[in-house]
C-alpha cells in the first residue's frame, strides 16, 4: 500500500460487490500522466489493460465527470474515482482431480502442476484445468478478482509446462502477490533443455518480448521496442551439458508471456519438443517443452516472511536426462 495514503480501496475482501470503487487525489508527481497508466500506478494490483476497459466501458470519472479515453491526462489535484465490475457467478465445475500441494494455509496454496494441465478455462479446455481442481480442493475458497473462470489465479504457466505455482485463497492475498509479479519481486527458476551446445556458462538474455508481427498466436523478440514489446530479461546458467543439448537455469527478472521460449529461441538454442519456437520434430517422443518451474519464491501476504518452494523434476525429465548422459 502507498504509505501517503493517496488512495482508499473501499471492499468487502471476500467478494467484488456492484459499490466497490477506487478513489484518490491525484498526486504531484503523476501530474499530466495518462489516466490508464495513472491508475496501473495507483492500484498496481490491476493491470494497465484492466483499466483502459474500466475507462472506455465509462466508470472511471474525474471530478465527477465521466471519461471514456484512457489516453486522457490528469492533473495534479483532481479526484479520480473507478467503480469495479460485480463478481460474475462461474460457469465452471469442481472436479475431484488429484493435486501435488507444495505448500497451503488459509491465503494460498501452491501446486506442482503437471504436463498437460491448462492453467484456467479456455475455448477448447472447459475441464480438467487447474482452477477446476482447485474449485473441488479448496471448496470455494478462492480469490475472485481476476473475475469470471479464473477464480484464484495470480499467474500461470504454459500447458506443457511444469512445476511450481501459487493460487490465492482471498482478495488480500491475490493483490499481495499480484503486486510481487508486478514489481519483479518474485523468485522464479526454470530447468530447461535446450537444442545446442551452448560454451557459455552464465549469460544474460535482455530482449524486448512482443506479440508476433505476423503470427498474433504467438510472441516475438522485437528488437526495435515497436508494438506491444515489453522489457525481458533471463538470467541463463549451464548445468549439464551433451553433445547436442545442454541442460540450463533460467531465471527470471522479468515474467512476459512465453519468455525463456522466447528468449532461448532468439539466442539459436530454443527449447527441446517446443515445435512453436524451435523444430517442429524431436528426436524424442515429447509432448510439448521440456521446461519445468522448479523454485517459486515470494514474500507471505499476511506475515511477509520470505518463502520458497522447491518443484522436483518430473519422471519424464529425469528419465530423458539419463537418456542423453548416455548418448
């Protein structure tokens, strides 16, 4: 929270109600700033996106007056007040779907989700998703700020990715760590494979990360910042390496969507079984990447201590590693 108080955020923790809203003063320092990118700011648990929708679909207003472009500057002084959508009812069914829990309290519960597990509902994954799991495990105690079909979920990771993610329990704890994902505060580490012998040992990969030019399914390294392209930055660490692969670390400094497949993509070392980025056939019979999210580490949302938790490898991994130290 701003320690100088700039803001009220008026609502019921346990749901979204139709009088929630967020109100402020306008600060010196966000004078003449543009108003979706002024609110990102001020309630940083809300994406920029999340706002510019708020403010086309009309509910936000300053000084009382309704603005319908987020491209709008305010000015220092100025009151701007936002009304929050209402809860939507979810069409989506608890399912008695086994989970491996890494660690749960009464704010969060962290997963070592499996291969082949969407995250959250999606035309064409209507069950057998995480939420649908967590539904059915913590019976109905899950955030509900991201809204309709995604009940509970801070962040994600792709279906054919493995290993470490954290669901919220209630609102206080989704903004908690919707604002860690936000500032970069949040340790993630990364095992991958890679296609390649890489000789460097430790590096660093700083590429601006788009949505593809051409191909609006797909994300891109856009070297000339155009579009959409957001900073990137992966800390990469040789552990193992082969004779056509090399076993890495990633970590990252930032959390775009499909990063490291991005990334090691950009560099000519793309992800093994990753046929988006890299060759559309493996010599190996996977299903999707060979890229699993081993530590997760975050500061607790009530009591603020440091926490990690540690993703083992999946059998799959373990056993295609054995493979390649001995070929």
């Amino acid at each position: 929270m701003d320690s100088d108080n700039h803001f009220n955020m008026d609502h019921d923790t346990d749901c979204v109600t139709e009088t929630e809203r967020r109100d402020c003063i306008i600060p010196k320092e966000l004078d003449g700033m543009r108003l979706d990118a002024m609110l990102s700011t001020l309630f940083p648990e809300k994406t920029r996106s999340f706002w510019q929708n708020r403010i086309e679909e009309g509910n936000v207003s300053l000084d009382g007056k309704p603005v319908t472009k987020a491209g709008k500057k305010g000015k220092a002084g100025q009151q701007v007040t936002a009304a929050l959508p209402a809860a939507v009812p979810i069409d989506v069914l608890p399912e008695n779907i086994p989970l491996e829990i890494l660690y749960e309290d009464e704010d969060l519960i962290v997963v070592n989700k499996p291969k082949g597990m969407v995250v959250h509902p999606a035309p064409g994954h209507d069950s057998g998703t995480l939420v649908n799991a967590l539904l059915y495990h913590c019976a109905g105690s899950l955030s509900g700020i991201n809204g309709m079909l995604r009940p509970g979920i801070v962040h994600r990771i792709d279906q054919n990715t493995t290993g470490s993610l954290v669901a919220a329990k209630n609102d206080t704890a989704h903004e908690s760590l919707a604002l860690q994902f936000k500032d970069h505060s949040i340790t993630r580490s990364y095992r991958a494979i890679l296609h390649g012998n890489i000789t460097q040992d430790c590096f660093t990969v700083d590429a601006p990360i788009g949505r593809h030019p051409q191909d609006r399914k797909k994300m891109a390294v856009l070297s000339d910042g155009r579009g959409t392209s957001r900073h990137a930055v992966t800390h990469v660490r040789v552990l193992e390496r082969f004779r056509q692969f090399t076993y890495v670390e990633c970590v990252l400094e930032t959390g775009r969507t499909h990063q490291i497949r991005v990334h090691m993509s950009h560099i000519g070392h793309p992800v093994l079984g990753d046929d988006v980025y890299g060759p559309k056939k493996s010599p190996f019979r996977l299903e999707g990447q060979t890229l699993h999210a081993m530590v997760l580490g975050f500061q607790h949302p009530r009591s603020g201590a440091y926490m990690e938790f540690t993703a083992p490898l999946p059998d799959y991994f373990l056993r295609l590693l054995r493979i390649l130290k001995d070929t």
